[in-house]
C-alpha cells in the first residue's frame, strides 16, 4: 500500500493529460474553470465529438470528460470508437449527463463513472482525482514488472472500495432530517438554525414552498405534481429567501409514507445546504464569461449578446449598430507607466464606456485596448452619430495616475446590421476595418464600413415619399406561400405576404418599408389594403372549387392597437363575403407582451368575430408562456430559427418538441415556418406537428401562380421531395 502510494504523486494527478468533450462552448468553459482552478494543467476541450478519435490516438488522454448527449454523434457513439484504441477495454472516460436514466447505459458501454448536471463542484473533484488515480496505476501496469501489476490492482481494488464508500456518503449525507404530513406541511426537522439559515420551528406547519422564492417556476409545478402523485424524488433543488434578504439554495430528496393500510400520511427525507456549491458555480461561469480586469463581458459572451440582438432585429426591421472601439496612443501609457497603470487606465476607459451607453447595449473587452459595444435601436429611436460622439467625449476627458495625466483619443469603426452584415462574424469584422480606417486618417475619429449614410439616407426620404403615392398607384402586390397539412400533404391555407413594386427599385421586401410605414402612420391605409386583398383572393379561390381555405396576415404593432380595428375587419369580411374562421391574423409574442391585459381585451373582441389567431415566431419571447392560457388564440407558429437548427442542435430540437405538445395539451395547432430540407419535414412529421411552411414545399409566389398550384392540385411529396 505505501509503495503503490508512492508510485502516483499529487503533481503527477495534476500534470494528467485531459480532454474535455462538450457540443456547447459554455459548459466546457465551466468545466475547465473548475479543473485549472484545482491545479489542473493540461487540459484540452473540443465541441466536435467527430474529432475526438483523432485527438485520443495522437495524445492517449489519461481522462476523457465526455458529454453524452451531442447532435450528430452522441457520447455513447464516441465510445464505441475509442475501443478501437483502447484495445485493453480500458475507457478513461468519465461521463457528463443530466439525464439519470443514460448513467447505467454509459456505465455499460465502458465509461468509468459519471457526473451530473449542475455540477457539484467537491464531488467533480473528488471523482476526476479518483478517476486519474487509476488511470495512471492502470498505465503502470502495462509498463513494469508483475510484481508492481499485483501492487497496482491491490491499490485499485482499494480505490474502487473508496469510490464505492464515496458514492454512499454523497447519496446518504444531508444537513437535516425532515417529516411532513398529508398536506405536506413539516412535523418535524431534525436540524440546527445554522444548517437551515433559520430556526427550525419556524418552518413546522408550513409547506416547503412557503417562503420559497420564485415558487411561480415550472420546477415547483413539477415537484407538486411528484408529491400529489405520491412519488419519490431526489436531489430537488430550490431557492429561498433567508431572513437578511439574501438568496440561498436547498437540495432534498424524499419518499412518501403510507400507514398499514396503505393509506398515504405524509413525507420524509434528508436536506442539505447547496448555496456555496451554488455560488461556485455562478463564479465559474461568470468567470468564463467575463474579462478578468474589467468584470466586461469577454468575446464569447459578446457572440451570444450580438447573436440575439441580430436575432431581434432580423424580426422587427430594426437596426444594430457594432462599434470596434481602440484606444490611440496607449502604448505610450504602458510604455510610461508598466502594464499596472496601464491596467488601471483600461478600467477607467471600461467605466467611461459603459457611463455613456443604456442598460439595454453591451460593452465588451476583446483583450489589450480594444472595446466593442453592440448597440440596438430601440422601436421608439432612430439611432444617431450622437452615441459615439459622447464615447469619444468620455474617453477624451483626462485620467490621472500618480503624479501622471494623460489624454487619450480613440479610433471607432462602425458597422451597421444589416446593411454591412447579417452575421456576428461579419459585422466585426467589417467594424474592425473601418477602425482602421479611423487610425490611418489620423485617429480619435470614427469611421463607418462604407461611405453610403448619405446615399442610405436620401434612399429613406424618397422611399417615404414614393410610399405616399404606393396605393393610389396601384404598387403593391400580396404574394401567398403555402401552409400545408403534414398528414396529408395538402394545402389548407397560405399566408399573405406583401410586396411592394416599385418603379425604379424593383421588388422591395417589407423589411425595407413596414418599419417606415409605422412611423409615418400610414400601415394603417396598408394594413387594410392587405386585409381586404387577401380575404377578397381566398374568397375567389373558394368560389373557383379550390376547397376552403384559410388566409393568415399579419398584424403589426400600430394596426392592433387601432380603435376600429374590431369593426373594420368585420367590415371587410363582410364586404368579401369570406367566413370569418377563415381569416388567420398572426400576432407576435413582443406585441402581445406589451400590454398584456390591453391586449387580452382587443383579442376577445376579436375572438366575438370568430376569426382565427395565431401567435407567429413562438418561443423568441421570453414571458408569454405564463400568459398564453389567457390568450384567446388557436395558433402556434414556431419560429424559423428552431426549425432551422433543430436536426443540428438538441436544444432546439427540444424547442420545437416542446413547442409542439404544449400547443396540442392547450387544443392549439401548430405550423412550423422556414421548412426547407426533406430531414425537416420528417422530424416534424415524427412530433406530429401539423401544419408545414417553407421553401421545401414553395416560396412565397403571386396569385396566379398560387392559382396555378391549386389548379394543379400539387400535394407534398413526403418520402421523395417537396417541390
């Protein structure tokens, strides 16, 4: 035992080769936060399970952290292909899930151990150092004599009589000791005030859920429905509010109690205190995050904060300005006063920046002296060169150091989503040339991509002049896609689309011209012209034996809040003779959110009509879930982005999924937009989704050619092909 000891060192543990395996860039930055923070020095990660085989046959890790679940090649596949390597059936792989029922799986297939999501950061620990231990005595065993092969498996025979003692404790150990009743409220906590935060007298009588914070989660609803169902549960995690105000957390595990004649009388488990391990872990992952000098997000964070902003944008025709921000002459602060004052210069910059921008931009630290800040138009601002004239105003002010003061400039380049790209990367990087633009004409100036303000601007003016004149010119035009049961591959209905033909631009989209149309007032004219078109061509293709279909048309902002809006839809279907269960008006989440209550009042008068409703790209909003009982609607579209990703990225195949039985419980259809591949169709056919949109089938086309389609009597080709 002392020799075998002696044989695999601390420093030898922490020198161990280890590659982390994890589709998402986040979790694997959090888990090697954790090991480099224990001491851990060679460490890899990769998101690409495809590269893993390559990456263990020229390295031979001593410990492979393996998520299991990954889109395209999952964890389990990944083992399957080590074994090629590992020939002595030796895997020195520890399994990452937070699914319970793939851990005997995994432990089957040749993973060592596991570890579960949230990460508990003693036991990860623990287990990696176990784990490590025997992966390197295993290693000696190939490479000395027999006589340190029977000492080797002594020492892991020892070890996994440790692990297995380990595992016990981690199951068995808590804080306290605790009974309930029928009603679920505490008879008894065998605990001290310091293990609860609170004496435990105070609690008997109550639910767990009392005092609780945010009780209004989807996880209570869940344990409620555990404990009205009389199971067990384990390691139930929830966060209350202590005495001081502060948030902690509580972990606790549970079996319900039933008396000699099988009569349900209660509860009873163990609880413990998990805030420190909860703590840890929101360090860690602010750590991975954030700039370390400044407390800025870093570059991964901005990629997911300038994703989302183009994400919204794209949505409701705003703009997102990326600015590339460099400080001019900062190596002669360094230069003057060494990387510590040149430290605290870059933090009284950090604080200057975020000073002059709104809480809704992002200010990020890309590394040395270089910014960038994502700005987003809001729905009630047109943005201006103002913003950046006050950044260079703030970082021009002088900074003292010691006896020292300095003046420095900085050199901005501007690029402007989605005029210079619709990409994060692209959008940087056209912003970071333009700031090289800013430096070669001298610095302390600021430069956007291209030279076309003006030209952009004098566009604006004459699109708001020429749309004046769109109606009474008879330019704009409604083109119709296609929305197609998934049953049966029939078209039931199609969505209007306008379309504006203007004499010198061509075809102009609506992204071009809806967002104008609301600020000048006149989407009101156009919101109707497309009402009455629409349900006017539906009608004409009923009354053509083209079968009943129905007509979806949006609605923006401005025209739902409209007084008459009730009355002059009714007057349109009266005017065109269309049933009124066949108009569709489509409404997003932002809109609905606006105003809850106004809105529920404007969709019941709606609701009095007997028109349809739908709530297009659903799942993009953040709190409509809690409202959409409320809601008198009948649709759900889930937005193209999920649908997009979904056969690449699990969490929006989960999106979609869920999505989909949510509407089905609440008696909803649901339509999948942007379906463009055969691989898509077929997912959704397997959630049941009813109802398809995409290019797969069609794009949106003109009214005769969608009369020519119906005439046809076109159907989607489920097995073969859409189009």
């Amino acid at each position: 035992m002392n020799h075998a000891n002696k044989m695999v060192s601390t420093a030898d543990i922490l020198n161990a080769s280890i590659l982390i395996v994890d589709d998402q860039k986040t979790h694997a930055l959090i888990l090697e936060g954790m090991l480099r923070h224990a001491g851990y020095a060679s460490i890899t990660s990769t998101t690409d399970p495809y590269a893993v085989y390559a990456l263990h046959r020229e390295n031979n890790y001593d410990l492979i952290l393996l998520d299991l679940k990954m889109p395209g090649m999952d964890g389990f596949q990944v083992m399957e292909r080590l074994k090629e390597i590992n020939t002595d059936d030796y895997l020195p792989v520890l399994a990452i899930t937070a699914d319970h029922d793939l851990k005997l799986p995994a432990l089957q297939v040749g993973a060592k151990d596991f570890i579960s999501r949230p990460y508990n950061l003693v036991e990860v620990l623990m287990r990696i150092h176990n784990m490590l231990e025997v992966r390197l005595l295993h290693t000696m065993v190939k490479n000395h004599s027999k006589v340190l092969e029977q000492t080797v498996q002594e020492r892991t025979a020892n070890l996994r009589q440790s692990e297995a003692r380990f595992r016990s404790f981690t199951v068995m150990s808590s804080d306290w000791y605790w009974e309930q009743d029928a009603d679920f409220r505490f008879t008894m906590i065998s605990a001290t005030q310091t293990a609860l935060a609170e004496c435990p007298e105070q609690l008997i009588g109550q639910t767990r859920w009392e005092g609780a914070a945010g009780t209004e989660g989807n996880e209570w609803t869940a344990h409620k429905a555990a404990l009205e169902a009389r199971q067990a549960f384990t390691d139930f995690e929830y966060k209350f509010r202590c005495d001081n105000g502060n948030i902690a957390w509580r972990c606790i595990n549970g079996e319900p109690l039933f008396d000699s004649d099988g009569a349900f009388t209660g509860y009873r488990g163990t609880g413990k205190d998990i805030t420190r391990r909860k703590q840890a872990e929101e360090r860690i992952h602010h750590m991975a995050l954030h700039d370390a000098l400044t407390g800025l997000p870093n570059r991964t964070l901005l990629l997911d904060r300038l994703d989302q902003a183009i994400g919204y944008a794209g949505r409701h025709g705003h703009a997102v300005w990326v600015l590339f921000v460099d400080l001019d002459r900062f190596k002669f602060v360094n230069d003057s006063l060494g990387h510590k004052g040149g430290d605290q210069v870059i933090k009284a910059i950090a604080d200057r920046l975020q000073s002059t921008t709104r809480e809704m931009d992002t200010v990020v630290r890309l590394g040395g002296d270089e910014f960038v800040l994502v700005l987003p138009q809001r729905a009630d601002e047109t943005m201006a060169t103002d913003a950046i004239n006050r950044m260079m105003e703030a970082v021009a002010q002088p900074i003292v150091l010691e006896t020292h003061q300095f003046f420095l400039g900085c050199s901005i380049g501007v690029a402007v989503y989605p005029a210079d790209g619709t990409t994060s990367e692209a959008l940087l990087e056209h912003a970071d040339t333009a700031m090289y633009r800013a430096k070669e004409m001298g610095g302390n100036n600021f430069q956007f991509y291209t030279a076309a303000m003006n030209a952009r601007l004098l566009e604006r003016l004459s699109i708001e002049k020429d749309l004046r004149n769109a109606i009474e010119r008879e330019e704009f035009v409604l083109h119709y896609q296609p929305q197609v049961d998934i049953r049966t591959g029939r078209i039931v209905g199609m969505e209007a689309l306008i379309r504006w033909q203007h004499p010198t631009l061509g075809m102009v989209l609506p992204h071009r011209f809806i967002g104008l149309a609301e600020e000048t007032g006149l989407i009101g004219v156009i919101g109707a012209w497309v009402l009455h078109t629409a349900c006017a061509q539906t009608k004409s293709w009923e009354r053509a034996g083209y079968g009943q279909l129905r007509v979806a048309v949006n609605l923006s902002a401005r025209q739902f809040t409209q007084k008459d809006l009730v009355q002059s839809i009714a007057n349109i279907l009266a005017e065109t003779g269309l049933a009124p269960h066949f108009l569709e008006l489509e409404l997003t989440e932002s809109l609905l959110m606006n105003d809850v209550e106004a809105a529920i009042e404007i969709l019941q008068g709606l609701r009095a009509l007997h028109v349809q409703m739908s709530i297009d790209d659903f799942g993009t909003g953040y709190s409509s879930l809690a409202y959409l009982r409320r809601f008198p609607i009948d649709v759900l579209k889930i937005d193209r982005s999920f649908v997009r990703d979904m056969t690449l990225d699990s969490d929006d195949a989960v999106i979609v999924k869920s999505v989909i039985s949510l509407a089905h419980n609440l008696k909803l259809r649901v339509v999948a937009e942007g379906v463009e591949t055969q691989e898509q169709l077929m997912h959704l056919r397997i959630l049941e989704c009813d109802v398809m949109q995409g290019y797969f089938f069609s794009n949106p086309v003109p009214a005769e050619t969608f009369g020519q389609i119906l005439r046809e009597g076109k159907c989607l080709a489920m097995e073969a092909g859409g189009s």
